[in-house]
C-alpha cells in the first residue's frame, strides 16, 4: 500500500484534528463512487505521525468481497490531494488508506443497525454486570440503547455511552 509524506500545519489536537477531518473526509469518500468512511485514526507510531483511515464499500456485510487495493489507492489521492489543499497540520506523516478488516471496528449507531445478527465483541468503559466485555450477537439498536445477546443466550441492553470500543468478531 503507497505511503504519503504530506506536510501540514496543526491548530488542533489529534482529537481534534479528527473531529475536523471526519466529515469532509466522509463527503469526499462518498464522492468517489461506492465508498464510506468506516473510521479515522491520527497518532504518533514511533518517530511518526500516521493518519490512518479506514474505507469500505457502502453496504458491505461480512463475508462479502471487500474494497480493492486498486480503490484504496484511488482513495488515498484523493485524500492527500485534499489535506495538501487545506494545510492542517505541519510537519511529516504517513497517510495509509485500507480496508476495516474482517474485526471491523463498530462506532457509529448506524454501524450497529447494519451489523444486527453479526457477532461482536463490546468492551466498557467500565465493568457491567462484573463483566468489563462480552462476545455475542448485536441485536438492534433504538434510541442510543444496543440490543446485545451473549453466547450464552444472557439478553443486555446497553446505553451506547457505556461502549468503549466494539468490533465484529468473525468465526475463523
């Protein structure tokens, strides 16, 4: 996958600059033809900065074909075209643009309607029940509320507050 050295200049903090990125980053993706913007990622690896971001074919399930390598790249112009227009951020990074993977992580309330009947694994922030995460099948969500049902057929309903992180969990 191609890497970009892209100099920018910074105002913000990496929170920050990902707050401001996301929605721009999510038109242009969509731009682009069948495209989402699954997640962003701006940290520091090493001696490096490295923003990373995540796209996906619109509508893609697991275990359906997922985004090419070819349309990674695409994305990735196109991206670097548009941040060397804006003038964020100063200094060097890499800008790498991949698939979520099959432990696509889920953020948003519509990721969790689009993997209802998926396996997940959902971390807290803190324990629920004593349990600090659970493995099971994503059952719908409803006013910020996720329907989860355990393995072991235990039903929860969980305030998405509460979520730390929660990616799918597929079998292998």
């Amino acid at each position: 996958m191609p890497l970009f050295f892209v100099p920018w200049r910074c105002p913000f903090s990496m929170s920050q600059l990902i707050d401001e990125l996301t929605k721009p980053l999510e038109t242009l993706v969509a731009s682009l033809g069948s495209f989402e913007l699954v997640d962003l990622e701006y940290h520091k690896e090493g001696n490096e900065m490295v923003l990373r971001v995540f796209a996906d074919l619109i509508g893609r399930m697991p275990g359906d074909k997922g985004i090419s390598i070819e349309e990674c790249s695409l994305i990735s112009r196109k991206i670097s075209d548009y941040l060397d227009k804006e003038g964020l951020i100063s200094g060097n990074y890499n800008l790498e643009v991949s698939s979520p993977g099959l432990f696509r992580k889920i953020k948003k309330p519509a990721d969790f309607l689009k993997f209802t009947g998926s396996k997940a694994r959902i971390r807290f922030f803190e324990p629920m029940e004593g349990q600090k995460n659970l493995l099971g099948l994503i059952q719908g969500i409803e006013n910020g509320i996720l329907g989860f049902e355990t393995l072991e057929k235990k039903e929860y309903k969980i305030d998405l507050s509460k979520i730390a992180s929660a990616n799918l969990e597929p079998d292998l």
